[in-house]
C-alpha cells in the first residue's frame, strides 16, 4: 500500500477524531462504493487526491445521487471533504471531492483496515474500472 503523503495541519485533533471514528470502520470500509470511493481518490494523486462527483461516478458505474449520497456519509466520518463548489443560484455546488488531507493517519488507518478485513487492492480496481473507459455491467 501506498503511504500517502499529507499535510500536518489540524494533526493536534487527530487523534481524537481518529478515536471517536475507530468504532465505525467497519460501517466505512464494507460498502463497496464508499470502498470504491476512498480507493479512487487514494489513487488519485496526481489530482491532490481529489476527483469529481462525474468522474467518480462514471469510474464506479453509480449513479450520481449515489455517490453524492455516499460522499456525505464519508464526510460525516471525516474521510473526505468539499475541495471545490461553485454558486448555482442561490445554491453552493460541491464539484470537486478529496481525502480530508488534515487527517492523513486517519485516511491510512481507514484504507489500511479496508485492504486488510474487505478487500484486495485488485478487487478494488476491479470495483472502480480504473483505466478502462466503459463500466462493466455485472
């Protein structure tokens, strides 16, 4: 696995919120698209481990709704958060996704807890088609 390489800033509350998160990585880590998710923008890092809600989306297979939804619940959790939005009327747009980069042990002990109960770094590039232009239709 890959070590990602993250800033520091926000690491004095790390450990609490990696604490108080613990008890619901299994909840994160065994739902195949929030896996599919977080192994995308791991793997994304030429991109500052960022992605859109299309591109996720299309590399998934999901719909967008979907991955929305679960972008929130991954949020809540603290692994991902809004990189870009942009004024829609009087709306704000969440565009642009990434890891949360202020909790660089907590994304690792997610993924690592994800690769070492759930799933293999193959079946996660299986699940997430990354390289491939079209979804497979299982």
């Amino acid at each position: 696995m890959n070590k990602i390489l993250l800033n520091q800033e926000g690491a004095e509350n790390e450990d609490s919120v990696l604490y108080s998160i613990r008890p619901e990585f299994n909840r994160i880590c065994y739902n195949p698209i929030r896996a599919s998710i977080i192994h995308l923008l791991v793997k994304s890092k030429d991109l500052n481990h960022a992605l859109s809600v299309e591109e996720i989306a299309n590399k998934i297979g999901k719909r967008h709704s979907v991955v929305i939804h679960h972008l929130e619940k991954l949020m809540e959790w603290k692994v991902v958060d809004v990189v870009k939005s942009y004024k829609y009327g009087n709306r704000q747009k969440r565009s642009i996704w990434g890891l949360n980069l202020k909790y660089p042990n907590l994304i690792q002990s997610v993924y690592s807890h994800m690769i070492k109960t759930f799933y293999n770094v193959n079946e996660l590039d299986r699940m997430c088609c990354i390289n491939k232009d079209v979804r497979i239709v299982a």
